[in-house]
C-alpha cells in the first residue's frame, strides 16, 4: 500500500519515542522508535511525505475509537529522499 500526504502530528509514546505519524487525510504510519531519532530534523508538521507498507487490521471482535487508516510503515520519503524503515 502506498500514501503520500503532509503531516499533520507526531504520535509519540510515553517514553517520548516517536510511535506514529498522522498525515492531513486521517492514515496513521506506524514506525519503530528509532526512526523518529534518525529522521527528527526531517519528521515536522507540515512536511510532505511518501510511505509503503502495511495496513494494520484490527483483531477479531475490536473496535476502534476513531476513523483512521493504519499503516505499519515500511518505507518513508521525506524530501526526495527515501528511506527504509526496519
């Protein structure tokens, strides 16, 4: 699955790790914590990124509390440069 969009927050867990992104049109990239350490300068709100991966299906018998579209993140392009997400 390929998205492209601007990003509208940074999801970060308790920790302070960044956890998710959350593009302008509702898709929530999920990526591991190292990513936002190497790409801080570049993850900001209002940045356009491209990403690949993986849609993140509830399990059987859940229910999400809001509309988004989840995307575990496989690759990441951010100013016309791609990365791979581990």
């Amino acid at each position: 699955m390929s998205v492209e969009g601007r990003i509208k927050e940074l999801r970060n867990d308790r920790q302070g790790h960044l956890r998710a992104i959350l593009l302008t049109d509702q898709t929530l990239l999920t990526v591991p914590p190292h990513v936002g350490v190497q790409l801080a300068d570049k993850l900001k709100p209002g940045a356009t990124v491209q990403a690949t991966g993986l849609p993140i299906e509830l399990h059987w018998g859940a229910v999400a509390a809001d509309k988004l579209r989840r995307i575990h993140a496989q690759t990441l392009t951010v100013n016309n440069v791609q990365f791979l997400i581990n």
